[in-house]
C-alpha cells in the first residue's frame, strides 16, 4: 500500500474519535479511536472499497462468535468495523514448550468455537494471534467462511468452503488442500495451528521459502525438519501438520485433549503405557457388548497394578467404542505407546477370546493370542491375557510382586455386575437398570463385595440428581459400604462414599475429613471418584476451591475423555465465581456431548453471571427439556423466565416446585429462583427446607458466588449453624 493513511488523528467516523493508526496492509487500515458515547477504546477496521465483501463476511463471522480468546465486535458501518481494541503483541518465538501449549489450547478453544458454528477462519498466522496479559485473542475473520449452519457444537470436518482452483490466506500457513485450491475445512486450521506451534517453538518456519510458489511447493510435498522440542509437543505438532486431513486431529476438541495430555513441561509420559479398548463382541447376541466391556475392563484392572506402567483410565479408552480409527491416531489422542484390542465370542459355554498388543507409534503387532476356554475359566483368561502383555512390554522396572488373592464369583453374578457397568456408562437413563442389575448380582453371590460398592455409588448419584430422598440414599451407602468392608473390600473408595453421608448427612465435618483424608491415601487412577468426593463435599463448602478445582484436575488428566470429571471442574470454578472458566469447560464439554445437561446448567449460570441472559435461557432451556424432573435446573429456567419477562411460564415451573416442597430437590430449586430473583427472604426460608432435606447443594454452595447476598443477610448465621458450619467459615 502506498500514500499516507486514509483517516487522520482527530477525525470522527460516526460516534467514533480517531486517535492513532495501529497497522496499514494491502487490504486496508485498523485505527485505535474512542467510542464518544461508551467511553472506551476501540479498534476500527477500515477495507478498501474492492474488499466491501470481505468486510460484510468478517462482520458476519465474528458477530457469531462470543469467546474469551475471540476478539468482540461491537459494531460495523459501511466500509468499517468496530472492534475491541486488544492491548497485545502478535505472537512470536521461540517461547518455552509450557508457555506454547497455553497459547496452543487458548488458540484451539477459539478455533472450536468458531467451528461449532460452522466457521473456519483460514487465515490462522502469528499476526492474527495476540498475545495479552490474560492469554491470547485470535482476530481477523475477513476470509474466514461459513461451512453451513450451526449443528449444536458439532464440527463439520468435511464440509466444503472453496471453490476449486481458488486459493485464499497466508502461503507460509495454508493447509496443502488450501494451497492447491481444493475444498478447506476446519481441519485445515488445524494444520494452519500446527505451523504456528511449530514456529513459536522453533523460531523459524516451518515451510517459508524465497518466493511464494516456492512456499507452496513445500507446503504440498515436503516435511519441515525436525524440531528441538518434548517428544509429547513434538508429536501434537508433527499430527497436525500431516498433509491427508483424516491423518490430523479431526477436531478441535481432539486436538485440546492432546494439549491436555502434554504437561507443564510440554512432556508427555515417558514411561510404559497402554490404553485397553473395549473387546469387540463377535457373537450373535448384542445384550453381550457388556461381556466384551467387562473383559477389557478386568484386563485394564490388572494391569493397572503392574509397577511401571501407566493405563489409560476406562472412560477415556472406552470413547473409541465402535470407531473405526486408526490404532496411531488413537495413540496420539490417548498419549500411549501401546494398544491392547481384543473380540469375543461367546458360544453356548464357551468363549473365545483374541488379543493384540499394537506398537502405537509405527502399528506393528508386538503380541497376539487367541485363548479357547470354557467360559468357567473367564477369570484365568484374564489372568493370562494381563500376564502375557506384562512378559510382551518387558516391564523390569521393579520385582513383580506376587498377584493379590482374587474372589471368584459366580458367573451370573458376575455376568449381572458387568451389566451394571455397562449401563452406568449411559448414567442419564439408565441409573435405575444399573441399581437393578447390582442388586441381582449380590443376590446371585452374596459373598461378591464389588457389587455392593458399585450400589453404594448408583445411590449417592441417585441423591445427588434429585431421584432420591436423603434418608433413603444416605442409608443404603452406609449398609453396601459396610457390607462389602465385611466381605474384605474396605477400599479407598468406600472410605469416600462414607465421607459423603458424614458430610452432607450428618453435618459431622470432622468425621467427614477423617474419612476423606483415607479416601486419598492411595492417591491413584482408580480413585478418582474419592478425589471428586473429598473436592466437593468437604473442600468446596469451606471455600477452598483452589485446592478442589486442582484435585479434580488430577482426574481430568488422568482421564481426559471423561466428561464427568470435566463437568464437576466446571462446577468447581462455578462456585469459586470463575464464569470464563466454566464457559470454556461447557463449551467443550457440549462439544463433546451436546445432551450433557448438567454441562447446560452451568454453562446457562455463568453465561447468566456474566450478561449473557438470552444465551444462559437458551442453554437452560435445552437442559430443562431433557431432565424436566431435575428441581435446580427447574429453579434457574423459571428465573431466566421471569428475567426475560416471560412470567407466565415462570409461575407454572414455580407453581409445580411449590405444589410439591418436600420431594426431593424442590426446596433448593426454590432457592436458586429466589436468589436469582432477589428474593432474599424466600431464599432463606427455602434454604432451610432444603436443609431439612438434606439436599446435597447446600453444603457445597454454602461459600459459592452464587449465594453471597444470602450471606450478607441475618438470616445466614442461624442456617450456617444448622449444618454444622461455624458462620466465619461459611461467610463470603
């Protein structure tokens, strides 16, 4: 661009003060000015009258957009956009691995925004990431290009933005399908990412040559030379950057779980490692798809107790259930050198069983069996089969120890548990079946402890949704937990069960902490359901949130793909008022489960928080469809009703709470409409109701954010004193 700028300090465009010239290119000029009317600063982004069209398509994009690491647009004109000014500098390198990875994920929660609605940006360059002292803002929508609608979260890795023969962005940048004028999608931003980290850890391109055919030569058929990086880094940029597009992370979402799974370092773990999918079922009957998950999971146990080697937690090896990927790329998601997949096949009394042990990072076979067995002999299969895959990693590591005594129960008892299982999997619908299915494997084996820790855990998730009384739940915990101590499993995760009822029951604190300081003293993988307990219900109802939301950040990642854990760390930050937080974590969690209501509720309570009532009764709303029975999220949709002006739908939620205040949940459902509403006197007066039903919100909201003009109220001593809380540490 020649000539001096188009616009002069002092001009006014509109409302809006011209004040300095922050950057001019071939398209057009960004001005810092002042917002006359608002009085804050603002960019304008002036396009020349040739690019009106990729000014009307950038306004279009970024106006879709709302995220944290998303630079906001506040307004547009003829020829301009009005934009938040960013106080940064476009990021460059080298930086350190740790500091990459943070910037990494920001950009990547942006990109998974903006490809959830059906957006992709296809011009990803360090200039168009700022870096601030809050983290990165991803700006420059102006050739970004909208895939299709929307679809609830969901990317659309295969949606054509292009038209043939066209290429649009930045050469040093483009993915080789952009570079050739092909179809781009939202994979393409991701090798465009790619090149970024490659750059900010490397300091030098990673295709950049003298002229711009040159560049896109490189980009088409060569391989950027090797960095000098952590092997887990290195492997997420070398993913990324891979020509085919079903060779990359399909997703966003894929490609923050891989972040996630690089640590402050930028390593990934070094030491032996496996991840167990579930075992495909062979036979004829699909009822035994349970069979297959058990197998796979009793495996996973075992070799969970081999010094040395790190397994995958259930959840997160479990999600590839049915998809037909590549055992690398699971791998690289999974951050394991090793696979372990296996079928089975069941027939009349007999069973076999296949198992193969993969390289992860070439796919080779290191190891594979087939074991015929009378399906008496189920267990000892087990047994070989985790036997045989320690001899094939050649753990040396530490002395084998000698394998623990192990209970043999009787098969149907074991076959009902391992249903139980499976249906927890599904937990929204289908608790009950799994309650069912528990209760008829200790009938069939009295003498089988498991079962009655896993009844013991269905009934404190039955009272923690509202589906059963307090009294009722608190009961059964304590006798299953009891019941399998008898039988010889007093386990870290019966001490955390226990711990609950003290809590949230009793209101006996000092017990509780007892109980959850045992809970913890095996601090591994398995247990992470005691590191939830002891975070939420004994943690969070003394203030200490930073403790909790980094206790269940131990189970996030040691169990990335797990949703659950993901949801009760934004529910953690929810408490401690971390609203941008909790629109990150809901976001990704929605992405990756749009029907995760309990993701919606507090998604719907930050957005709330933060002024963004229209979008918090959307998400409420969605919620309130799928679980009309759930009271708290009942309570909130009939406020955002009542805030939104729509009060005649408000008063027949609320209608429907009172007309029933002593079944579970009502009375805190009531709270949250009153707290919403300003109600303080309503609030407290069902507050303690709720208390009377020993509902297990109000312990851990008894410091939260969300309850603080209750606090400040003189109704708050006397509720505080009811459960057991001294008022200095129950009060804001």
């Amino acid at each position: 661009m020649t000539g001096g700028p188009a616009h002069t300090v002092g001009e006014r465009v509109g409302p809006y003060e011209i004040q300095a010239l922050v950057g001019r290119g071939g398209m057009g000029e960004v001005y810092r000015a002042a917002d006359t009317r608002l009085g804050r600063t603002v960019a304008l982004k002036f396009v020349h009258g040739a690019d009106a069209g990729r000014l009307a398509r950038e306004a279009r994009a970024v106006a879709a957009l709302n995220h944290p690491h998303i630079c906001t647009l506040y307004d547009a004109g003829p020829d301009y956009l009005v934009m938040e000014y960013v106080d940064g500098q476009p990021l460059r390198g080298p930086i350190a691995p740790a500091l990459a990875v943070r910037y990494a994920r920001q950009t990547a929660s942006a990109l998974q925004a903006a490809h959830a609605r059906g957006i992709v940006h296809r011009d990803l360059k360090p200039a168009n990431i700022l870096v601030t002292d809050a983290g990165i803002k991803l700006l420059d929508f102006g050739v970004a290009r909208m895939v299709g609608p929307a679809s609830d979260g969901a990317e659309a890795p295969t949606a054509t933005v292009t038209s043939a023969g066209t290429i649009v962005g930045t050469a040093a940048y483009m993915a080789p399908e952009q570079a050739s004028g092909g179809p781009v999608d939202a994979r393409s931003d991701l090798f465009a990412l790619g090149a970024v980290l490659y750059e900010v850890l490397s300091g030098r391109s990673a295709f950049e040559r003298p002229t711009f055919v040159e560049t896109l030569g490189a980009i088409l058929h060569d391989e950027p030379d090797p960095i000098d990086a952590p092997p887990g880094l290195r492997g997420v940029v070398v993913r990324c950057l891979r020509k085919r597009p079903a060779e990359r992370y399909q997703s966003a979402t894929d490609l923050i779980g891989a972040l996630d799974r690089v640590d402050a370092a930028g390593e990934a773990p070094t030491r032996p490692s496996i991840a167990v999918l579930p075992f495909a079922n062979f036979g004829g009957d699909r009822d035994d798809d349970y069979f297959g998950d058990g197998l796979a999971e009793e495996i996973l146990n075992a070799l969970a107790r081999t010094p040395g080697l790190q397994v995958t937690a259930r959840t997160s090896s479990f999600a590839f259930r049915g998809r037909d990927e590549d055992v690398r790329a699971i791998g690289e998601t999974l951050g394991v050198g090793h696979v372990l997949e296996g079928s089975v096949r069941r027939a009349g009394r007999r069973i076999r069983v296949t198992a193969q042990l993969i390289n992860a990072a070439d796919g080779y076979h290191l190891w594979s069996e087939r074991f015929d067995r009378e399906l008496t002999d189920v267990f000892a299969v087990q047994d070989e089969i985790a036997a045989a895959i320690s001899d094939a990693l050649r753990l040396k590591l530490v002395p084998k120890p000698p394998a623990p005594a192990r209970y043999r129960p009787a098969l149907p008892a074991y076959d009902a548990f391992l249903e139980g299982r499976h249906l927890l999997l599904e937990i929204r619908d289908r608790l009950p079946q799994a309650v069912d299915a528990f209760a008829r494997s200790i009938a069939l084996d009295p003498g089988y402890a498991e079962p009655h820790l896993e009844l013991a855990s269905c009934h404190v998730l039955l009272w923690y949704f509202g589906l059963e009384r307090s009294g009722d739940a608190a009961a059964v915990v304590r006798d299953e937990v009891q019941a399998a101590a008898g039988l010889g499993r007093v386990t870290p995760r019966g001490e955390a069960l226990r711990g609950i009822v003290s809590a949230a029951f009793d209101y006996d604190w000092a017990h509780a902490e007892r109980q959850f300081a045992a809970s913890l003293a095996e601090r591994h993988g398995a247990e992470a359901e005691a590191r939830w307990c002891y975070a939420t219900f004994w943690l969070a109802p003394f203030g200490r949130f930073a403790e909790a939301i980094a206790l269940v950040g131990e189970s996030v990642q040691a169990d990335p793909l797990n949703v659950a854990w993901r949801t009760s760390r934004a529910h953690l930050h929810g408490l401690a008022g971390d609203h941008t937080a909790v629109i990150d974590e809901t976001r990704e969690i929605l992405a990756r489960d749009p029907s995760q209501w309990i993701g919606q509720l507090y998604g719907a309570e930050a957005n709330w928080a933060t002024g963004q009532t229209s979008k918090a009764l959307a998400l409420i709303e969605a919620g309130h469809r799928l679980v009309p029975w759930h009271a708290r999220t009942s309570g909130m949709f009939a406020a955002l009703l009542d805030l939104s002006g729509e009060r005649v739908r408000a008063d027949e939620i609320v209608g429907r709470l009172t007309a029933t205040p002593d079944a579970p949940g009502a009375a805190t459902g009531l709270v949250v409409h009153a707290v919403m509403t300003g109600d303080i006197e309503a609030a407290a007066r069902w507050w303690a109701r709720a208390i009377d039903q020993r509902d297990l919100w109000v312990i851990f909201n008894a410091r939260a954010w969300f309850t603080r003009e209750l606090r400040a109220s003189p109704h708050w001593p006397a509720l505080a004193a009811r459960m057991g809380l001294p008022s200095d540490a129950a009060s804001a």
